[in-house]
C-alpha cells in the first residue's frame, strides 16, 4: 500500500466517522434518532459514492465489513443509539453496509458509475424521502411496513433526479429512450421501497438501481 493509498483510506475512513459522530452529537442535542439515522443514511450514501475516487474494491469490501461489525457491536452494547433506537423494529441499520457492499462487488467490475449511482439512490432518494416522511408525512399506507405517500413522491423525484443525470450525461441512447428509463426506473424503485418495509428496502434497492442504471447505460 503506497502513500497515497494510506491517506486515501485515511480520508474515507474520516469521512464516515465524521457522518456518525456529527449524527451522535445532534442526538445527544435531543434530535430525533428517526432524523440522525437518516443523517448517516445520506451521508453514507454519498460518501460511498466517492469511494472509487479514493480506493479500490478491496478496500470497500474490507471497510464495508468492518462497519457491519461495528454496528452489530453497537447494537447488542446499545451504542450508537443515534442510528439505533428508532421508534419501529428495523434492521436497516444492520444491512445498510452489506447491501453497498455487495451492490459493489456486483456492479464495480462491470461498471463503476452503477455502483456509484446506485449508492447515491439509497442514501439521498430513500434518506430525504424518509426524513420528509416523518416529519411532513400525513398518508400513511403499509404493505410490509408503514410509509407515506409524500416520502413515496420525493423518493421518486430524487431518484429521477439522480438518474437524469447519469443517462443525460453518460448514455447513448436516444433522448426520449433516456426519458422513458427514467421513469421506468425511477417507479421500479419507488415501487420496492414502497414494497419492503423494516429496512428491507435497504437490501433490494441498491441492487435494482445499479441493474436499472447498467442496463440504461
């Protein structure tokens, strides 16, 4: 491991513990843990983003590991209340890691930017969605755990958002082809966070995105 490498991984690593003690320290300011742990979701989400910026996929799978350990350890020491004690049994927390680990292992030998727009989708279109779900949310609905439309539209939007950019910029497809992926990727992925409660959703919805995306581009 060269220099750089070590202060590549050094930055990362920051990074994130930047995300989970700035979500501890608002907690412990009585924050609301369904808003702290949200905090670490998006962060998370756009910090491991950038992860192929700074160090490779060996090096994800490794920190990637790690903090599902870390949080595991957490939980059963009742540590890290900020992204454990929410109001509704939940084992987000717990897959969040796996999950972007494996989207990683799946997509970023074939194509970096499908790992990297996955991620984005799960921290930003499923974090916001479900902060605004909270705290503005008025119809709720349940499948397999509760929602709520408006969390539902802005996970939508979000998600069209993210992936407008990546097919306006990187595909090749005609423009209209692009629209149509668009909105056909961006319900798909609506319709599984819709669809998994309990932080299922954090499991499934990396792992369409990036398909979606891979196959987009």
């Amino acid at each position: 491991m060269t220099t750089t490498d070590i202060v590549n991984l050094f930055l990362v690593l920051s990074l994130f513990l930047l995300i989970f003690g700035s979500a501890e320290f608002l907690y412990k300011r009585k924050l609301s843990s369904d808003i702290t742990r949200k905090i670490v979701h998006i962060g998370g989400g756009i910090v491991t983003a950038l992860l192929p910026v700074f160090v490779d996929l060996r090096t994800v799978v490794i920190i990637g590991c790690g903090f599902f350990l870390v949080l595991v350890w957490s939980k059963r020491k009742n540590f890290l209340n900020s992204v454990h004690k929410i109001h509704e049994e939940s084992i987000g927390a717990l897959l969040y890691a796996p999950s972007l680990t494996l989207t990683a292992i799946v997509f970023w030998p074939i194509n970096q930017l499908a790992f990297q727009g996955a991620a984005l989708v799960l921290g930003l279109s499923d974090g916001i969605a479900g902060i605004v779900g909270r705290r503005y949310g008025k119809r709720k609905y349940s499948i397999t755990g509760t929602k709520t439309v408006e969390g539902s539209i802005v996970f939508f939007l979000i998600t069209a958002l993210i992936l407008s950019v990546i097919l306006l910029a990187n595909s090749s497809h005609p423009f209209l082809n692009k629209m149509i992926l668009v909105f056909g990727g961006s319900l798909l992925l609506t319709i599984i966070e819709a669809l998994f409660g309990k932080g299922w959703d954090n499991l499934f919805i990396p792992l369409v995105a990036g398909f979606i995306i891979l196959f987009a581009l």
